[in-house]
C-alpha cells in the first residue's frame, strides 16, 4: 500500500510532531477545571443510590505529559432513607401493611374498600372504625346493645320519659315496647292500685263511703263522722253512737278511726243485783244493792218480799216476819196488811206492862197499860193480884190501923 508524503505530513502535526520544524520540548501536565454539582440521587431510597460530579480539562498534556486528575467522581446517596418502618432493597423499600410507594412515604387509604360495617376513618398506616351512636364497636363490626329510638341512647329497662307504661327492651330496639309490669301513677285523684295495661296507666275509682270524700287519692272521713272496721268490714258512724254490744264504747270524731272508751255514760251491767250502773275503762260496772235478805233485787232496787216488814231497829233497817212483835213491845207488831215499813200497834191483846199495881193489863195505842189497884197507901201494897195488907196494918170499922211496936189494934 503507498502512503503519500502528505498525508504523514498530516498525521505528524496531528500527534504533535512538526516533521518540518520539530524541535525538542519538555512535559506538560493537562490542566482540569472546577468540579460541577453532584447529579441528581439515582434513587430515592433502598441499598443502591449514587450520585457523581465532573470537571474538565482545560489544557491536555504536552510534551509526552500526563493527566494525574480524575474527572469523575461517585459518592453513596439517600441509602436506607425509607419512611414509616420500610426495608432498604437495591430498588427502593420494602413497605409494611399500611404504605405504599418506593420509599413507603405514601399511606395506604384502607376506607377505600369500605372495611368497616359503619364509618371508617382513615389513620397513619393503618385505619380505624368508628360505629354509629348508640352501637358497640366489635372489630369492624358494629353491635347495637341498647335501644336506639329517636336519636338517643338508653339502656335496657329505661322507661319513656314522656310514658311511664312503656320502657327500652332488647327485642324492640328502635320503639318503645309497653310493658304492663311497670308500675305508674294515672295523675287522677281518687284511684287506686294504678296499672299499666297496653301501654296506658288507669286506677280504679276509690268505693268512699257515704261519710267519707276523696281526697289526695285517699277517702278521707268527714267531720263528726268515724269510718271503724267491724268484722271486717269498714263501716260509717256517726258521732256518740255506741258500738253494737259495748255500751261503754262510742264514736268520737276526733278519733274517727276506732272506738273510745267514754265513762261518763250511763249503762246497763244486766246484773240485777247492782244499780247505778256507769262506764269504767269502756267496762259497764255497777254498784252492788245492800238488800236484806227479806229483799229481792228487781234492776232498780230492793223490794221487800211478801210477808215481811222492814223496820228501822236501833239503827239499822231489819227484817221481820209478819206478826212478829217489836222488841220489847208486845202491843206493836209486823202487820203486813198495814204498813210494812213501821210496827203496827196491836191493840186488844193482853199483855203485861210490868207494873205489880195494876191490873187487866192490855194493849191500848201500841202501848201495854193496866188499871191501878185502889190499895190503901197505909196498910196495903200491891202484890200483883190484889192488895196486900202490910205488916202490922189492918182495917177495923173499914179503917185502916196499923199498931206501933208493943201496941194492939183496938
């Protein structure tokens, strides 16, 4: 192959060789500029990220110099770098549940596939349920443990605020269910034992009696009136009247709720030995009769029984057999046909008034008188049947003479 002159000529100048002109010369080093600015990371995140920066030559190398300067150079970026608990890898991160991204700097928005029975709100790396009022959060589920009526929360057995017949069951979760077991108050005087029954609370009408007026859902006795349980059985009264069979007991309305004792009334013990009956501690007790024994007790005192007299005797009143005679007077007696109360004088009977100078002695207005011996005083006494003559006394010629000691009669 045939080279021209020229172009060897061309290819000397082109590696710095002057084969015209050459000359000796010595070494010079090839100059660089300034570094620029590192590059951009080549990733984010992970294991593998690097960056460099470069310069250029300014001069080249001469005379067979050398160029000692590198142009590039690599350093290590953004290694590790993953957020939220992500795992470096040579491309970028590895992200736990709940991010996304190369880096696992995005949050994964789970509420959008609806994981949640009720409301889901989203939360940083994760989410969270939220239930409806009134529920009970089981997970993701939602539970409904209470009643839910109108709005508003209440516990089983809570009772309507607006009716008392009606409360929250757990089988009627969204009404209020009536329940007749609660207990209620209709509002309306004068019932009683107030029910529920489906729902409405009704009492039944107080029975007053006809002395009695409701009042404040009580039947409440009126003035001068007593309401008393007899047998059972509550029964009006009026004031002062006597309880049946207990005479000493009474109405009193100023305790119109049972019987009051009231011994200041009069009654009847049935004992006809006993008078003056009066009321003591709501017992009739009577005072005993003093009768004698010729008495017989009639309920109103002591009436003397046929053939007797009651008369006063020294003092006290004592009974006598008819006929009898008064004591020591033979000439007054029992005559029951006269005077029963009194001796009655038993005139015509003969009878002895004790004195030796009478005679004939009879009774004469209750008292024994006799006739008088006509005894001379001188010479006779009276011995009881006639005239005696005294010692030493005698008559003569139908005189009386009575001789001294040592004389005669003449």
């Amino acid at each position: 192959m045939k080279i021209s002159i020229l172009t060897i000529c061309f290819l000397l100048l082109c590696i710095g060789i002057n084969p015209i002109f050459s000359q000796p010369c010595n070494p010079v080093n090839c100059r660089v500029g300034s570094w620029s600015a590192w590059s951009t990371c080549s990733h984010h995140c992970g294991t593998s990220g690097t960056q460099n920066r470069r310069r250029q030559k300014t001069s080249t190398a001469q005379c067979g110099g050398q160029c000692p300067s590198h142009l590039v150079e690599i350093r290590l970026c953004k290694r590790d770098n993953c957020h939220n608990g992500g795992t470096p890898n040579s491309g970028g991160c590895s992200c736990r549940l709940g991010y996304e991204g190369t880096c696992c700097e995005k949050d994964v928005d789970e509420c959008i596939n609806n994981p949640c029975q009720h409301n889901c709100i989203n939360t940083h790396g994760s989410y969270t349920c939220k239930c409806n009022s009134c529920y009970t959060k089981l997970g993701t589920q939602c539970d409904l443990r209470q009643c839910k009526i109108n709005n508003h929360c209440h516990v089983y057995g809570t009772v309507n605020p607006s009716n008392q017949c009606q409360d929250c069951n757990d089988s009627n979760k969204f009404a209020w269910t009536n329940n007749d077991n609660l207990p209620c108050t209709d509002g309306t005087a004068c019932t009683k034992n107030d029910r529920c029954s489906n729902g409405v609370c009704s009492g039944t009408p107080f029975s007053c009696l006809p002395c009695e007026e409701c009042h404040n859902d009580v039947c409440r006795v009126k003035p001068g009136y007593c309401v008393i349980n007899a047998s059972g059985i509550r029964q009006c009264y009026d004031h002062g009247s006597l309880r049946p069979g207990h005479q000493c007991q009474e109405c009193d309305s100023n305790h119109n709720d049972r019987w009051t004792n009231n011994n200041n009334l009069k009654c009847n013990d049935t004992n006809l030995k006993t008078k003056d009956d009066r009321c003591l501690s709501g017992t009739c007790v009577g005072t005993p009769y003093n009768c004698l024994s010729c008495e017989t007790h009639d309920g109103s005192g002591c009436p003397i029984e046929h053939g007797y007299c009651i008369i006063q005797q020294e003092g006290q009143r004592k009974c006598y057999a008819a006929n009898h005679f008064k004591p020591g007077n033979p000439c007054q007696r029992c005559d029951t046909n006269k005077n029963v109360s009194t001796w009655s004088d038993n005139d015509g009977v003969a009878c002895n008034d004790g004195d030796r100078c009478t005679r004939n002695d009879n009774c004469s207005n209750g008292q024994c008188r006799g006739t008088l011996f006509s005894c001379d005083s001188i010479c006779q006494y009276c011995n009881g049947n006639s005239c005696g003559l005294k010692t030493g006394c005698g008559f003569s010629s139908s005189k009386c003479k009575c001789k001294r000691i040592g004389e005669t009669f003449i």
